[in-house]
C-alpha cells in the first residue's frame, strides 16, 4: 500500500467503506427477513410499561442491529395509538443501547473468525433447507465481510497515517471537535448506520489517524448523525409518527452537548484505560448510550408532556387520500415496506372510524352534511386502498419469510374488508340516511338509541380488529367472532318488531321499522367483515372449523 498513489489510496478506502456499508445492510436484511415478524411481535408485547419497553428495544436491535428498522416498527405502534409515548421513547432507548452490542464484538482482534464466518456463511446461505437457515447464513457472511472490511480499512490506513496532508486535515479536527462532530454525524446520517459510521472511526483510531479527544467527539457525531433517519422518514407522518424520533434526536442532541463540554475530562480518563484506541471508542459509544438511557428513562413522562406540548396532534393534511408511508426506496427492503404498508393501512383503519361516527351521526340528526362528508371519506378510503395494493404487489415476496408472508397476508385481509366496511357504509347506509333526511322521516328515541348502540359496538370492534392484527392476540380475536351472536340477534328482534307494524297496518309505521331492518341488516355486514379480519389468525391456531368457532363450542 505504500507505494500507492494518493488516488489509489483514496479509491481503495472508498471500496473499502463500501463493502463496510453492504455488509452491515447484509446482517440488518438476514436478520430481519429470518426473525422480522417475531421480532415485532416482540415488540408488541414490550408496550406495558417504559423499564419493560427499554428491554424488549434493546433486545430486538440487538438482533436487527438497526435503530432504524426499530424505530419504523415503534412509529407503526406510537402512529396506531398503540403505544403510549412514554413507553415508545423507553422504546428507542432501549434500541440505541442494543444497536451498540455487535460494535463491541468487533473491536476485539476477531481475524481468525473472518474465514470461519465467510464459510459457513456461503453453506448455509447455498445449501439451507429453511428460509430462516438461509437467511442466518446470508446475516453470518454479511458479518464475516464487516470484519474482513475492518481489516482492509486498517491496512490501508496505516501509511497513510505517515501523511503530512493528512496530518494537517486531522491536526485542524483536533482542534475543533465541533466540526469533527458534525463530519461523523454526516458519515453516519449517510450510511443510515450508527454501526458502520462507529466502525470506521473504530478504524481510524486503530490506525492512530484520529487522537483521543477526535475519536470521542466522532463518536458523538455518530450517534447524533444515525437519529436523523427516522426523523426524517416520519416527516410526512401526523404529530404522533413524528414525536418518538423527535424525542430521540433531543436526547441525542443532549448528550452531545454535555460530551464536548466534558470532552477534556473525558479524554484524559479514557487515555488512563488499558484499551486500544479502537476498544476505547466502542467501550465510549456503549457507556454514551446506557449513561443517555439511564438518564432519560426516570423523566420520561415528563419528556413525553413536552413532546405533546411541542407537537400537538394536527388536522389532516389537504389531501388525505394521498398515502404518507409508502415510500418506494424502502421496497429494497421488505420488511421495511411491510411495516410502511402496515402504517397506511392503520390509516386506512382511523377513516372508517370516521365514517361510522358520520353515519351515527346521520341518523340521529337532519345534517345532509354528514352524508356528503362519509361519500368524501370513502373516496379517500378507496385511493389509500388502491395505492396500498400497488405498493404491495411490488414488495418481492421471495424474500419473506414464512411469519412476514402470513403477515402479508393479514394486512390485505384487514386492508381488503375495511374498504368493504367503507362501501358499505356509504353506498347502503347513507343511501337509506339520504332519503330519511330528503323525505323527513324521524326515527323514534327508542330506535335511534339501538341505532347508536350498534355503532358504538362496531367501533369497538374495528379497533379491537386492529388490535388483534398488531398484536396477535388470540383471546381478543375469539372475542371479535363470538360477538357476531349478538348482531344477529339484533337482527332477529328487528324482524319482529317489523312483523308487529304490519299487524297492524299503519303505513308510515311499517315504513319507519322497514328502515330500521335495513339498517340493522348492513351493520350486521360490517360486523361480518370486521370478524372476518381475525379468522386468519384464528385458522392458523386451529380455533376455526369452517366458519365457527371451536371454543364457542361446549
């Protein structure tokens, strides 16, 4: 290397840090593709508490080793109002702790085990008989060549310490750590990998390119530069999408600020360490992120109040039937489009929620408004849908596994019988709404009061629907199914009740309760494609025989 030209040089490290960068997306794609759905569900049952909700983030990016796939999955949560806040930012600490763990794997002389890994890599990915074996085996090579890419970087590394220009360049870093921050914050922001950013300062000091004092002050961009991400990708999103990484970029701005104010300090004390440069910096990117989680964990209500305060929920944009997660750069990775999709359909989710209450509301009082608002939220309600069906026909399914794929399936079935919800709603009801309104027929108070009650029972049931396709939970979905009894027993007593008007035959009477059936009846529908988004995950448990359910049995 020494012999080589400056560009040569040059060149050499950016291949170098490409590899870097690629095998870094190698390890994140294996894991997530081999344990993606697990993972969330893993995250799913973290949303108690925020000290439950530190541990289940730190463990899932330990083993995605991705704040950034992370915090797509906590926004889905936080955007869905499945999460509280509090709970959400124990979340993420939790995930900038765990994003740490393979660093310190690497900063540790692991040469021997680049063949190893690189081998068996190639055999499991080439010869695995399960997804899953293959996917490991893909995140097991991908580890090997971040290895073999730390290597090479240090090597070519080495003469060019000797380099007076060089010398130069860092002499002025060293003297500005602010600007040797930023520098890092960039790499990092970049490569959308704290990992890979950390690696190559990890490098640097190896190479004894960068000083003490440089080292940490990068170290400090890197943290800083990886929040940026998922800050920007929840930009589009509504107040509650955008809190959680705004909360994380706050914390990371903090801890940056207090670092180079005790930088001086906190050079001195890693110089007395017996570490290597590149174990000093993986040992400070560790302790930066527990001593940034313990700090924060304690005030975290209080945080998530000034969050809300600086953020407070907002009325839809101009245009609500344009999607606002399905980002087409994110189809290269699909489980990362998964949970995009997962995100709009949830919006998908809160339209037919409005448009139940329109249609409560339609009933109850003689606003034609109500009416033309419902016809507008369905056709908000079909775009979303369209463009959800778009965007998942070109995720590439090959590269799911067996739990993303059921997922999948899920997210249509919810997808597929909320738009039926919708039609429903607005070609059934607000027809039959429409017509009570134009000829001025009142409902009586008893009616009207069965009317509410029905729509007050779908909404609980769209949202317990949405629960159980967060969360999986079974015992909630048996709930969904067993309450379709109930509607159609409602049914039944309408059809008597309109069997007495017209006993006794009073016109306006019948007309009246022919209403009334008609309306119980399209509920009754919805109900129907609300329990059908569970049967699912029902089928897979063997809770279904044909249409009923095994348990309501004996």
């Amino acid at each position: 290397m020494g012999g080589h030209s400056p560009t040569q040089t040059v060149l050499a490290l950016a291949g170098e840090v490409a590899l870097l960068l690629w095998s870094v997306q190698l390890v994140t794609t294996g894991i997530s593709n081999a344990f993606g759905s697990r993972l969330r569900s893993l995250l799913a049952a973290g949303l108690s508490n925020r000290w439950r909700a530190f541990a289940v983030g730190l463990a899932v990016t330990a083993g995605l080793q991705s704040s950034t796939a992370t915090a797509m999955m906590i926004a889905s949560f936080a955007e869905a109002g499945a999460i509280a806040l509090a709970p959400a930012l124990a979340m993420m600490l939790g995930a900038n702790v765990g994003t740490t763990l393979i660093v310190q794997l690497v900063s540790f002389d692991t040469g021997s085990a680049v063949p190893i890994l690189l081998l068996a890599g190639y055999l499991a990915t080439r010869r695995g008989r399960t997804l899953t074996l293959r996917e490991l085996g893909r995140a097991g090579f991908g580890l090997g060549l971040m290895l073999l890419s730390l290597r090479l970087l240090q090597t070519t590394m080495q003469p060019v310490e000797h380099s007076q220009v060089l010398r130069d360049i860092l002499g002025a870093l060293s003297n500005d750590p602010i600007v040797a921050l930023l520098l890092a914050a960039l790499l990092s922001w970049a490569a959308h990998s704290s990992v890979a950013a950390i690696l190559v300062v990890m490098s640097l000091a190896g190479a004894g390119v960068v000083g003490g004092a440089t080292m940490l002050a990068m170290v400090l961009g890197c943290n800083l530069g990886t929040s940026l991400n998922p800050l920007l990708q929840a930009w589009k999103g509504d107040a509650a999408a955008r809190r959680v990484p705004v909360g994380n970029v706050l914390n990371r701005l903090v801890g940056c600020a207090l670092g180079l104010v005790a930088l001086p300090l906190l050079a001195s004390g890693m110089a007395q360490l017996p570490l290597a440069p590149a174990q000093a910096a993986a040992g400070f990117h560790l302790a930066f992120n527990i001593a940034m989680a313990l700090a924060f964990l304690v005030p975290l209500p209080a945080v998530a109040r000034l969050l809300r305060w600086l953020l407070p929920d907002a009325a839809p944009g101009d245009d609500p039937a344009r999607s606002r997660y399905l980002d087409q750069a994110a189809l290269r990775t699909p489980t990362v489009a998964l949970a995009n999709a997962t995100r709009e359909v949830l919006r998908m989710a809160d339209v037919a929620e409005t448009m139940l209450r329109h249609s409560q509301a339609a009933f109850e009082s003689d606003d034609a408004g109500k009416v033309a608002e419902v016809s507008q939220a369905d056709d908000v309600l079909d775009s979303l849908y369209n463009q959800i069906q778009l965007y998942v026909g070109a995720i590439r399914h090959d590269e799911l596994g067996e739990a993303d794929e059921r997922r999948l399936a899920g997210l249509l079935s919810l997808a597929i019988n909320i738009e039926h919800v919708g039609d429903i709603i607005e070609k059934n009801l607000m027809q039959m709404a429409g017509k009570r309104i134009r000829d001025q027929r009142r409902l009586e108070p008893a009616a009207l009061a069965r009317i509410g009650a029905m729509h007050e029972k779908l909404l609980n049931h769209l949202r317990l629907a949405v629960t159980v396709f967060i969360s999986q939970d079974e015992e909630i979905a048996r709930r969904i199914v067993r309450e379709k009894e109930t509607f159609r027993e409602l049914e039944r007593e309408a059809i008597d009740r309109h069997l007495a008007e017209m006993r006794t035959g009073r016109a306006e009477a019948v007309i009246t309760s022919a209403l009334q059936l008609d309306i119980t009846r399209d509920l009754k529908r919805i109900d129907a494609h609300l329990a059908a988004t569970v049967h699912g995950l029902l089928e897979q448990r063997g809770e279904l025989h044909g249409t009923r359910l095994m348990a309501a049995v004996g």
